[in-house]
C-alpha cells in the first residue's frame, strides 16, 4: 500500500510540476540558399520535454523567406494567440489523460494478465490480475503523459493551418513529432 501511494504521489507531483515551463529563448539561424535568396529560421531552445511545456507558454517555430516584416510578425503573434486557445480547448486534461489510460490499461491488465496465469496449475487469477494491473496501469500512465506532449504539435498543426489559409507565402511553421 505505501508503494502505490508513494507512486500516486510522485505522479501528482509531475503533473504538477509539468505544464509551468515555457520554450527557451529565441534563436535566429540564417540559411543562405545561393543567387540572393535567404531565408531566417526562427527557433524556440526548448529544454524540457514537450509534455512539460504550458499551454499559454507555446510559441511557434517558423521560417521567414527575405527580411521579417512587421506585418508578418503581427501575423505570428496573432496566430500564437488564436492557436493557445485552441490547444487549451481541443486537448484533454492533464489529469484525465494520465489517469484515464492508466485506469483503462490497468483494468486490461488485470484480466489478460489474470486470465493467462490460468493456464498454470496453482496459480492465483488475483494475485497476478493484481500484478498485471500494476505493471499495466503504471505503462498506461506513461502513454497518457506522451499524449499531453502532443500539445505541442496540435498547437503547431493550428499555426501552419492559419498560414496556409489565409495564403501566408513568406512565412512557413516548423512542427515537431507529437511523439
């Protein structure tokens, strides 16, 4: 019993910790592509995971073809708003997401692992539903804290939809894996 509790309390305690760090400062890298035509890659130093990243934190990555332009720079931050609502809408709860895919792999656990040791004369369905449960719920609840990282991708996948809508030619969004 202490284990479990000791385990719940450390997860609390990452979802408690994760969503308050923010990308790292702004990086400007120069691509010179030959015959006068350059471009800026503008990227966020990102030093945490990205489930860890705060939701009114993101920023978006992008390319700008030429010079940056006013227009375009109110263009992103008008984007990076608009796209901060939406991610804050359309994903789940950090909470929901850990404990309802260690709940739902817990409970498969419990019975898969439970029903195979029938197959073994002696052995208890409990005692190795109970371990089955265990190892299973604590690997849903690692797949649910991959899931709060794809924040970060429906967030950039919000950004590039914006810009090609509405035909932003001179600037283009970087995404990252949602994995």
């Amino acid at each position: 019993m202490k284990s479990s509790l000791r385990l719940g309390l450390t997860g609390l305690a990452m979802l408690t910790l994760s969503a308050c760090a923010g990308p790292g400062a702004l990086t400007r890298i120069s691509a010179d592509l030959g015959d006068g035509r350059l471009a800026t890659i503008y990227a966020h130093d990102q030093q945490v995971p990205s489930w860890m990243l705060a939701t009114d934190q993101l920023a978006l990555n992008y390319i700008v073809k030429g010079e940056q332009t006013e227009s375009q720079l109110a263009a992103i931050a008008g984007a990076e708003k608009s796209c901060r609502l939406y991610t804050r809408t359309s994903r789940p709860n950090e909470l929901v997401a850990v404990v309802s895919n260690g709940t739902l792999y817990a409970i498969a656990g419990f019975v898969g692992v439970g029903l195979g040791s029938q197959a073994f004369v002696g052995t208890s369905f409990k005692e190795y539903g109970e371990y089955g449960a265990g190892a299973s719920g604590f690997s849903g609840a690692a797949n649910g804290v991959v899931q709060i990282g794809g924040k970060v991708y429906t967030f950039q996948n919000c950004g590039r939809e914006l810009f090609e809508l509405f035909d932003i030619q001179d600037v283009r969004i970087l995404q990252t894996s949602p994995y």
